[in-house]
C-alpha cells in the first residue's frame, strides 16, 4: 500500500470518516503517515492551544498606563467644553481639537512599541509552538527510520545524512537570525521551509526502508 | 591432460550458460482491471515504462532479475493489481526492465530504488517514488506525486494538482498545472512554462529558475535559503514582484523602478512591477540572489 496522500492526510485530522477503507486501513498499519498524522493533529492542537488573548508583556503596563491616562485627560477637556458663547465655543473648540490631536498622537506613540511588542511575543509564541511541532514530527521519523535501517543502502544513508546536514545548516542559521530578530515573519517562513525539507527527505528515505510496506 | 581441460570446459559450457538465464527470464502478463482501479508496480533497478492505454486490462512485459528473496509476482486485490520485484535485502540488484500498459484512468503507483520511470498517457492518479530513479511524466494525470531522493525529475505533463519533490535531483517543468508544487534540497528547479496557475518553488540551497512569459493572474511563490533565483523572461512580462530577502541581492535588468518598503517581513523587501502587473511573483531568500533578466 502506498502512503496516504496530502488531502487523505489532512482528512485523517479533519474528518476520518472522509478517509476510504484502504487509506484507513492503511493509516493503522504506516508508522510513518500516522507521524505525519500526528504531527498535524499535534499542530493544530499547538494552535488552538495558543490563547485568544493575551496578558501583555509587563513592560507595556507602564506605557498603557500613561497613554490611557493622557487619553482620560484629553476626554476630560472634550467634555468639559464651555456651552456658552459661540465665539468662546469655536475658539474653544479648535482649541480642543488641536489638544486631542496631539494627546492622539502622542498615545499613539507611546501605544506603538507596546502593541509591536505583545505581537512579537505572540509571534514567538507560535513559533516555538510550530517548531516543537516539527521537532517531534522529525524525531519520530528519524526513531523509525533507525529501527529499519539496516534495509537501506550505505549509499541511501550517506544521502540522507548529507541531505540533513544542509538542511540542519540552514534551520540553524534561520534559528540564529531570529534569536536576534525575534518573531519575523520571514525567518519564520524560512524555519518553516526547512523542517518541512526535513520532514520530506526522512519521510522518502523511511518509506524506502520499508517502515510501513 | 589439455584434451581433458578441453572436454572439461566444453562440459561446463552449457551451466556457465544457463547461469544468467536462471537469473533473468522474460515475463508477459495480462490481467482484466477496473478503468479505475490501482495499478501498483515495485522495480528495483532497470526501467519502467508505464503507458495508459484505453482497454481495461493491465499488461505487463519485459525482462525481471528475480533475488535471491524475492521473485517478480503478481497480485490482485480489491480494486487493482500489484505486480513487480522488490526486496529491501539486495543492495544493488540487478537491472529489469518492465514495460506496463494500463487503463488510462487507473491510479498508477509506482516504487523503484534506482530505476527510472516513465509515465505517459495516464489520466488518474499518478505517484511516483523512487531513491535515485530518474523520473519523466507525459500526459494529462489528474492528479501527480513525484518523489525521490537523488533522482531527476522532468514533468511536461498538464496535471491538476502536482507536487515534486526531490534531495539532490534535479526538476524540470514543462507542461501546464493548476496548482504545482516543487521542492528540493540542493537539487536545482527549472521551471519553463507559462501554463502555472499557482505555483510554488522552495529549495534550501538549490538554484530556482524561471524562464519564459507568466500566465495572466499567476501566483508565483519561491522560496530558497541559499538558493539562487533566476527570472528569465520576454521582453514585456506583466508581473508585479515582491522580494524579501534577509542577507541576499536583488538585481533587476528591467527598467521598472524598484520600490524598498518596510512591510511586515523584515529584512530587505523590495518590489517592482512590470507591465500591467497581472502575475503576482512572490520571492523569500534567506541569503540567495535574486536576479531578474530579460531573455
């Protein structure tokens, strides 16, 4: 039986019951397609394990604080517009106007770095999240290939660990980047790229070790 | 004593003989099949030929090198057939050559150590493993797998959904695809088609080439760590380019001025349009270079 496809994978975590008798069957007896199975329940659980909302970080208190209390202060003054005169009113108003616009800009400022911040970390959050992800997923592939390896070739074991070492060269220079730059988008894309390499050159080698067959 | 060695070696002669013909023999098959149903085929080393055929059966010939182990079997089972040698024991085995016609709708399977494959004329499914086989495709599979360890692959085939994907190999791409994925290690990608509607390229430190016009309203996704990528197209392309890149280049020998912004993904990010800019290209580099040209 050959291994379930993408979409059978996927329906194995969405809805089993959309799976046919064959991929079912097989999906019991393949070590290395409930791996993947289980990677992507794993993932998903990660995600939805990931909080709706989140405390932000201690250091954004302090800014929130100020910023929402020159926002009281900016409210306090609309409010406390004079009704009287109409010349005293639009020369108030203006006034006002100008007042809140600054108080806007400046919480604005002051909010920035904190809200930048606590995105950051949920960023990190996720990624870790993924990352450990994939880390199981690899670690589980690479148990089952030992177990069958001596049904590969010296040549097919030589590919495999040159194949790992440029992969695990790059996850490690990705990884490096984003300790310095956490949370962006683009290393994690890269990260990503990598495991999932990872993911398919251990999955080719272990399906050719006879790790499910 | 040399009429003895003489009579000796003229004794010997027909087991000396008779030695490969007990390792190789010619097998001819012929099974009745579902238009549908899987065809599964296992070759160790040699070739395979696989042709989709409009007759409901499944005929296989050619030239098998049994193992020690394992001999060339047939099988039929509920809703297709296996047929083929493998044995995980034998590390290099001896080349044999199968050539297999199946119903063109039937779902093709097919497994090989260093085998090459070729796929024509087949309309179902069509999956392909191998660890070094080289890999060509032809036809109109509705739905297309290729993978292998160092094998190449080449594809001129117009597939639904395809996905490549090899270590070392190289991929070619011809064809038309509505939605392809291509990946590899090291091995380089070489996309030259117009006809992709979704594509997407990612290699870790293989190069990803582009060459020739871009489908209107493509979406273009490439993806290397190391990798370079080359565009190569017509004189008047319309497709708008969005480069992110951490450490690497972009170099562009059109004339469309490059926009630098600070968009959500940091490091560099720059992006151009040319002509309308109907095609979307989107190119994520770790460090590779980014080079667009015309041809």
């Amino acid at each position: 039986m050959e291994h379930l496809t993408e979409s059978e994978r996927h329906d194995a975590v969405d809805d089993p019951s959309r799976l046919s008798a064959p991929a079912a069957a097989h999906l019991t007896a393949c070590a290395l397609c409930a791996a993947d199975v289980a990677a992507l329940r794993r993932l998903l659980a990660s995600v939805r394990a990931l909080p709706r909302e989140m405390q932000p970080p201690a250091h954004t208190h302090a800014a929130i604080r100020a910023a929402t209390a020159a926002s009281a202060q900016g409210r306090r003054m609309h409010w406390s517009l004079p009704a009287a005169a109409a010349v005293v009113l639009v020369v108030a108003s203006s006034m006002i106007t100008a007042v809140v616009l600054r108080v806007e800009q400046a919480r604005t400022a002051v909010d920035a770095p904190a809200a930048a911040a606590a995105a950051t970390d949920v960023r990190v959050v996720a990624q870790q999240a993924v990352e450990q992800s994939y880390a199981d997923a690899v670690a589980e592939l690479e148990r089952a290939i030992a177990e069958q390896r001596t049904n590969l070739a010296p040549a097919t074991l030589q590919l495999l660990q040159s194949n790992l070492r440029t992969i695990d060269a790059a996850l490690a220079e990705a990884r490096a980047a984003l300790a310095a730059d956490p949370g962006n988008a683009m290393l994690n894309e890269m990260l990503r790229s990598g495991y999932e390499r990872k993911l398919d050159v251990l999955r080719s080698v272990g399906a050719h070790a006879g790790v499910q067959l | 004593v040399n009429r003895v060695l003489a009579i000796l070696s003229l004794a010997a002669l027909p087991g000396l003989l008779a030695m490969p013909a007990q390792a190789q023999r010619r097998v001819s098959v012929q099974h009745a099949i579902g238009a549908g149903d899987f065809v599964r085929i296992h070759n160790i080393a040699g070739n395979v030929k696989v042709t989709g055929w409009d007759r409901d059966s499944v005929v296989a010939t050619g030239t098998v090198h049994d193992t020690p182990n394992e001999r060339f079997t047939v099988t039929r089972a509920e809703g297709g057939i296996t047929l083929g040698l493998w044995d995980t024991s034998v590390q290099q085995a001896t080349p044999s050559v199968l050539e297999v016609r199946v119903p063109a709708g039937a779902q093709v399977y097919v497994r090989t150590g260093s085998s090459t494959v070729f796929v024509g004329s087949v309309t179902g499914t069509v999956d392909i493993n191998t660890v070094s086989g080289m890999v060509e495709v032809a036809g109109t599979p509705r739905d297309l797998t290729v993978e292998t360890l160092s094998g190449d692959v080449m594809l001129d085939a117009r597939a639904r959904v395809t996905r490549a994907r090899t270590a070392t190999g190289a991929i070619r791409i011809r064809g038309s695809y509505a939605d392809l994925t291509a990946t590899s290690v090291s091995g380089s990608i070489t996309v030259a088609t117009p006809a992709i509607e979704r594509g997407r390229f990612e290699s870790i430190s293989g190069d990803l080439r582009y060459t020739g016009d871009v489908a209107r309203d493509a979406v273009l996704d490439f993806v290397t760590h190391a990798g370079a990528v080359e565009f190569v197209l017509p004189d008047a392309p319309s497709a708008e380019f969005i480069v992110h890149t951490y450490e690497g280049e972009l170099e562009s020998r059109f004339r469309a001025p490059i926009r630098y912004g600070g968009g959500k993904l940091k490091g560099r990010e720059m992006s151009f349009t040319l002509g309308q800019g109907a095609a979307r290209i989107s190119v994520r580099t770790f460090k590779g270079r980014v080079i667009v040209r015309p041809l």
